[in-house]
C-alpha cells in the first residue's frame, strides 16, 4: 500500500494523507501521525493552505489533516449520516446551523452532501474529538463529555457551539483548497 493511500480499515477513526500542498506550519505542529508531502512552492507554505483530494477517501472513512496547527476533519458521510445530519430539527440545536450551510458548493454550483469538512477541534476548550462516537453517531469529545451529529453541529455536553468550517474551495471536481 502506497503511504498516501487511505487504510483499508473501517473501524479506524482516521487516515491521514496529503495530497498536493501542506503547510509547513501545519507539519512542523504534528503531535500525531501524518504523512504529509513536503517541499512546496514557498509561496503555499506562507499562505498556509492545503489541498486535498476528496475522491481519496472512500465511504465511511475519514482524513484528518493539519492545518495552521490544527486538525482538520474530512469525512466521507454514508447515507445515513447524511439523512442524520439533514432531518434534524432546528428547533433541536443549540447552535442552529443547517447541515446545507455547513457545506461548500462544488464547481458546478451544487453542494454535495458526502463530504463534510471542518476543524476538528471542539469548541469547550479545545480537545480533539474521537469520530463515529457519542449518542448522535458523529464525535464525541472525551475531555469533558460533548456530543457532536453527524453534521458537526453539538448536541449535548458544554461546548457552546458547532465545529467550525474552515474556509475552503474546490480546485476541481474533487480537490478543495483549505485556506
Ligand atoms: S474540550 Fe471538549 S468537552 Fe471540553
């Protein structure tokens, strides 16, 4: 198996690989694995972004990636995160967003709900939260109990609001610029 290549190991919380640029600042925060490509263009580096390759990570699985020192989650959702994450009531949400503003529009102008991308860094104080956990089948913060759906958004616990969505583009129909 080539080391950018995802795990095939659905029941891990997360891959990590790279494609295309990643930030210098973002490598030299790693306190975990990362494989990461190195030696880009100086002018990436200083604008501390990174691409990623959506079609390389399959149904189920998710990436995390660093960016300016923080993990950034992509995950590709099943149909039934998706249909979690869509039928919630707004009524229901502390932090009322719609999983539709949660994500990004590709190059032909349509949202396509599979990937959702966000730092994965809970919004209490901090900690990373563990994927595919919790009572909302999303992630779970363990360093003080926060439950977060499927779509990011937190549902139980004390963190005041949803994951944050970085800000993000799509390159083509599958890479997306972070930053
Ligand atoms: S840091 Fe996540 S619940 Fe406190």
């Amino acid at each position: 198996m080539s080391e950018n290549q995802p795990e095939d190991g659905s029941k891990r919380d997360f891959i990590f690989l790279a494609t295309g640029a990643v930030t210098a600042a973002g490598a030299a925060a790693v306190g975990w694995p990362l494989v990461a490509q190195m030696g880009k263009a100086a002018d990436t580096l200083a604008a501390g972004s990174i691409e990623i390759d959506l079609s390389k990570v399959a149904e189920g699985q998710q990436l995390k990636m660093l960016w300016r020192g923080k993990p950034v989650f992509v995950r590709h959702r099943t149909p039934k995160e998706i249909a979690e994450a869509e039928s919630v009531d707004m009524a229901d949400l502390k932090d009322p967003e719609t999983d539709d503003a949660r994500l990004v529009a590709g190059p032909n102008g349509a949202v396509d709900p599979k990937y959702l991308v966000m730092v994965g860094v809970c919004t209490h104080f901090g900690c990373v939260p563990v994927g595919e956990q919790g009572d909302y089948d999303g992630w779970y913060c363990p360093c003080h109990g926060s439950h977060y759906d499927t779509s990011g958004r937190i549902r139980k616990g004390p963190a005041p609001t949803n994951m944050v969505i970085p800000p993000y583009s799509f390159v083509n129909e599958t890479v997306i610029k972070v930053g």
